[in-house]
C-alpha cells in the first residue's frame, strides 16, 4: 500500500492505521487458528503466522510513513522550529 494520487497525508495515514489494525487483529486470530489445525489433525508450519506477521510489519511501516507526511505537510506555526 503507497499514497494514492490526489490522497491527502491524513487521509493516507487514516487508511494506513485501519490497514495496521485489521493486520493486528489478524495476527491475533492466528494461535486460535493454529491451535484449532492442530486439534483436527493437521500438522503445518507457522507459514500463517509467518505471513500474519509480514503484513503486520508491512502495516507498520506503511503507517509510520504516512505520519511522516502528515507532519511534513502540516504548516508549523509562525516562531515554532520544526522538529525534522
């Protein structure tokens, strides 16, 4: 996920914290999920895990860039250094 053409910083970052949480909220269905294969029988690799935790750091990333821009793009008031 990068900024869409014509997407404001704040709105970039609005869709980059509800991408952050539903990979959150993902990860942490994950052991359930995990726990649930192993009782039927099925033995696999932690590759769901794994993958949960590749987007959730992709997320992460994402959002972090995106509250870069809002800051950039935010004036700062007349007499305040910014903080850069």
């Amino acid at each position: 996920m990068r900024r869409n053409p014509g997407e404001s910083a704040e709105q970039w970052s609005a869709r980059a914290a509800a991408e952050y949480q539903a990979a959150w909220n993902a990860l942490g269905n994950e052991p359930q999920r995990t726990l649930t294969r192993i009782a039927e029988g099925v033995h696999s690799s932690d590759r769901g895990y794994d993958e949960a935790m590749d987007r959730l750091a992709a997320a992460d990333c994402e959002r972090g860039d995106a509250v870069i821009a809002v800051d950039r793009e935010r004036p700062s008031p007349r007499g305040q250094a910014r903080h850069c």
